[in-house]
C-alpha cells in the first residue's frame, strides 16, 4: 500500500511540472541557475596574493618586492556560481526570491576557494528587502569579460537594502535605504595609541535612489548616493579626534547599442567618501592635519573620488564575440595620509571568446592594470593573460495553472 501511495505521488508531481491539458498553461514557479567556471592565470607581475587572479589597481604591490617575485601562474574555479528563483502568485502579486553564491572567497576567506554570498533577496509588488547590488550601481554596465572583478572606475557594489521602485520596468525608478559602513584610513598617525579609542558609528542607513530611461538605442541611469558618516572619541583625555563627515555621489551611465552586434559600456562617478560603493575604492575617510587647533590636531575628511569607464562588446558572428576597454579610477588624498597609499589606478582589458556549443565557452584575455602613490614616486603596473572554460546550466519548473475564460 506504502509502495502504490509513493508511485500515485510520483505520478502526481511529475504531471505538476511537465503535463498540461488544452485549458492550462504552464507557469515558471522554480527556477535553479549557475555555471562551472575554470581560470588559468599567468601574472607576468605582482599582485597581492588573495587577488592572484584578477586585476585591482589597489592590491597591486605599493613598493618594490612587497608580494614576493613576478612570474606566476594559477589554476582557479573560484568562479563558478550557482543560484536559485521562486516565484509564488499570491493576493498582493507575484512574490520573487533569489539566492546566489560563488566561490570567490571575501573577507576571512579571502584568497580562497569558499562559499561567497552574491544575493538573498525577496520582492513583491513595488518593494524588495535583502542582499542585492546597491541601487547607486548599475551593473548591466559591466563588460562581456572573463575577468572576475571588473573596471574599478565604476561603481559596483552587493548590499543588504531596503528598495521602493515605484515606477518598474526597462525605464525604471528605485529608491533604497541600505546598510551603512565606510573605512577610515589612520594615515601616518597609525601607530598613535590616541586612535585607539576612535570608533565608528553609523546612526542612519544610506539614502540611494537610480533612474533609467530605455529607449531602441538602449538606456541612460542617473544615480545618486547621500550618507552620514560618524565617529567618536572614547578616550579620556585632552583630545577630541571625534567628528562626522556627509558623503555622496552621483553616476551617470549608459549602455548603448550602435549596432545589433556593437554594444557600448559607458559610465562616469564623482563623490565624496563613497569610496567603499565603487569596484575598487579603497578609503571613505582620510585624515587631514589641523594643527592650529591643540584639542583637534587632525581631522577626517571625505576622500573625493572620480571613476570613469569605456567598453565595447562585439558579437563578430555566432561563435566569437570579443570586449575591450578601459576604466580609472582617481583619488583626492588628504595630507595625513601615507605617501604609499592609492592615489589612483588605471584597468584594461581586451579579449576573444569562443562558444562552440549552445552553454559552452571558451576563451582568452589579456590584461592591464597600473597602480600611482599618492606622494612617494612609486608606480607599478602589471600585465596578465587569461584562459578560461565555462559551461553554463539552467533548468525550469512549471506548474499548470487554469487559463481564465
């Protein structure tokens, strides 16, 4: 009997997602995506070692020797992704879920092959809740490479947020109150016990909102970012080193369509103490000498920043396609920073990729990156090849739903 239940179920559920009679129609309710992804670098230079195999000006080496010899070559799968989709009908409209991960370890895991958290995200109606990339980013502006990280001129960053989108669609408008953070840069004064004592605090969440126009030759975003930046002085003593900063951003991009087959990435970012929402920035916060004034001798600054960047995507037929461009990113340091710290940075790419089967490519890049202290003298740059092989999957789930009338 146990046996006869379990076939009748079995039954049941495969006519859920594959059978339909003439008066239904399927419904996508599941959805499971990813790919499997294997590099093989070789670093004709040096990079810090938890990025071997992608290009960030700002992990680039900030004086001779410091990440061992040039030369080096690397295997890697820390690509290769994997995700899921729901979508659930209910009274207030389709209820959407993502959740993503890779395997480029961040963070503790940095440099290594781990579970890496891209989205958790939930949207019904006019709102979503979760991790998802900030709405002062637009990441349809990120080229058809195989490099990992991507431009460091243009803003790109995952964030747990809050997001109204009133006005949804291919032209779109978003709103979002995200999660506050930002990084302070101690500068020369690192080793001074009086820093000790200064803590970060974030009382208000960022304030981000985008808006995208589409047309036939493509869209053009505007975003902007507005932020509270604080922190104190815990200490007891005779120097206030507390203070608060406000800062901002505005993005201008746009991806355009010269042709069905030529596509343009184009995207330009100035702020102040955004730095931590742009691919490659590396400091919110600097410090800035005020020594006229014996209670508060140094200050924090928001760090202006200008990010820019130009690609093209070329589709030659179907097999080949190939990207190639150009991004920068410029930082205004303060006076109390390290003469060693990032001033700015410059990345590009070009390569040509093959997809022999539907879901299967295969292809090579080469790339470039320069790193520039801001007062030592010091620039480097480096050049890197790439060979990477992809197989993308994707599988749907339909449930068979009356079709009204």
């Amino acid at each position: 009997m146990i046996k006869l239940r379990l076939f009748i179920s079995t039954l049941w559920l495969f006519s859920m997602i594959s059978g339909y009679s003439q008066d239904e129609e399927p419904k996508k309710i599941f959805e499971i995506y990813g790919l499997v992804m294997t590099d093989v670098v070789y670093n004709f230079n040096q990079i810090h070692p938890d990025y071997f195999d992608v290009v960030r000006p700002s992990q680039l080496p900030s004086y001779k020797g410091q990440y061992g010899t040039d030369g080096n070559l690397y295997f890697g799968v820390r690509q290769s992704a994997f995700g899921v989709r729901s979508y659930t009908t209910t009274r207030l409209g389709e209820f959407k879920t993502i959740f993503e991960f890779d395997l480029y370890g961040l963070g503790k895991n940095a440099g290594q092959t781990a579970l890496h958290f891209r989205k958790a995200w939930a949207e019904l109606g006019h709102f979503g809740v979760g991790l998802f990339w900030s709405v002062f980013c637009d990441f349809d502006l990120f080229p058809n490479s195989l490099e990992y990280w991507g431009p460091n001129g243009m803003a790109l960053f995952p964030n747990i947020q809050v997001r109204w989108m009133p006005i949804m669609g291919e032209t779109h408008l978003y709103i979002a109150l995200e999660r506050p953070g930002a990084s302070a840069d101690q500068g020369v004064y690192a080793d001074r016990i009086e820093l000790e004592g200064v803590s970060a605090r974030f009382p208000v969440p960022d304030l981000t909102s985008e808006y995208r126009y589409s047309g036939k030759l493509g869209y053009v975003e505007l975003a902007g970012l507005l932020r509270y930046i604080e922190w104190e002085d815990l200490n007891d003593d005779s120097l206030d080193l507390g203070g608060n900063a406000i800062g901002w951003g505005l993005s201008l991009s746009s991806r355009l369509n010269f042709t069905n087959d030529l596509i343009g990435h184009l995207g330009i970012v100035y702020g102040e103490g955004c730095e931590n929402y742009m691919n490659d920035g590396p400091i919110d916060i600097g410090i800035q000498n005020n020594f006229t004034d014996p209670v508060t001798p140094i200050i924090g600054v928001p760090l202006p920043v200008l990010g820019a960047m130009a690609f093209l995507d070329m589709q030659w037929n179907e097999k080949f396609s190939s990207s190639a461009g150009y991004s920068f990113s410029a930082i205004t340091n303060s006076d109390g920073q390290k003469p060693s710290d990032l001033k700015n940075g410059q990345y590009a790419l070009a390569n040509l990729l093959f997809y022999p089967v539907k879901n299967v490519m295969a292809g090579v890049e080469l790339q470039y990156g320069t790193r520039e202290n801001y007062s030592d003298g010091w620039k480097t740059d480096m050049l890197k090849i790439q060979v990477s092989f992809r197989y993308k999957f994707m599988q749907e789930f339909y449930h068979k739903t009356k079709i009204n009338g």
